[in-house]
C-alpha cells in the first residue's frame, strides 16, 4: 500500500488550474466608496453600491497610472442636517477643489434640486437616479456649508390625509350640531 504524501497537491487542484480560463478584465461602471488603499499595488478596495455579477459589494480594484492614489478619498460621512419644511439637506465641507457626492433617498427629498456653497448657487451634477436614490456631483472651490434644496419633501404622513380630515369634518359638524344634547 503506498501512501501519498500529505503535502502533494490533490488531483483536481492541479486539473483546475491547468484548465483555468481567463477572461479579458472588462469595464464596469458602479458608484461607491474607497476603503483602502494599497499603494505598493496600485490597488484600491471598494465598497460598491449595487453589487457585480457574483454578488460582491466589496472588491479591490487596480487604479490606472494616469491617477495618482494620493488624490483619491477614502469614503467619508458626513453628518448632515435635514430640514423637512425648506426642503433641504445641509452639510459642512473642509476640503476645497475635492469632488462630492451625495446619495439621497427619493423618499426624502425629490428633484430638481438646487445647490448652494455658502448662499451661492454651485454648478452640480445629478448622474445617477436608480429609482430609489439619486446621486448628486459637485466639487466646492472652497470649504464652508453644502445646501441641497429639493423641490418637494415627502411628507411624514400621506397628502390625502389632510384631504380625508377636512371632509369629514364638514359631514361631521351638522350631524354634532344635531346630536348636542345641551
């Protein structure tokens, strides 16, 4: 009986590999955040928004050598401040000349939108709206506070409702007058 040695490689290992087929490395294009960088690699790791074809959200991808990593952003997350009755999300910015993106809900805050730097209308760019999310580009010339002005604010309740109130209350006021015991 001849025993095989327990650091050899199994069989289908080695028919693996030897059979592998490699695809040309297609372009793909998601909306997310970076994690990490490595730069000895030229490689970044990603937290994507909507996931690829094997169900990842989390991949590292390589970085062309026309980018330079020192000028890319980790994922930051700001705290902001939404004001349902103006129809706006504010948020502080500290870096100038740094690209922004903003992912926001459409049932908070529907378009078109309007944005400010400091009270000054600022060029942006709405690039993404998935149905659900809209994403909104900009890059402020300076630091200061980040306006987002929506054109309507989903309310907290649905609109009929006030409708519904305001009817049975005119159906509701005679039947009261008639029942009154007073």
């Amino acid at each position: 009986m001849v025993k095989k040695k327990e650091d050899e490689i199994p069989e289908w290992v080695t028919d693996e590999i030897q059979n592998a087929k490699f695809k040309k490395p297609e372009e793909i294009k998601k909306s997310g955040y970076i994690l990490e960088f490595y730069y000895e690699d030229n490689k970044i790791d990603v937290q994507l928004y909507d996931a690829v074809e094997d169900g990842r959200h989390i991949v590292t991808m390589d970085v062309s050598k026309d980018i330079k990593i020192d000028d890319l952003l980790k994922g930051e997350v700001y705290e902001f401040v939404f004001d349902q009755p103006s129809k706006s999300i504010t948020f502080d910015v500290f870096e100038k000349n740094r690209f922004v993106t903003t992912i926001i809900p459409l049932e908070l805050l529907w378009g078109p939108y309007a944005v400010f730097l400091d009270d000054e209308k600022i060029y942006f760019h709405d690039y993404i709206n998935n149905g659900t999310h809209v994403w909104l580009n900009m890059k402020p010339e300076t630091s200061g506070e980040i306006a987002i002005i929506g054109t309507t604010a989903i309310p907290e309740f649905p609109m009929v409702t006030p409708l519904v109130i305001g009817f049975l209350m005119i159906f509701l006021v005679p039947f009261i007058q008639k029942f009154n015991l007073h």
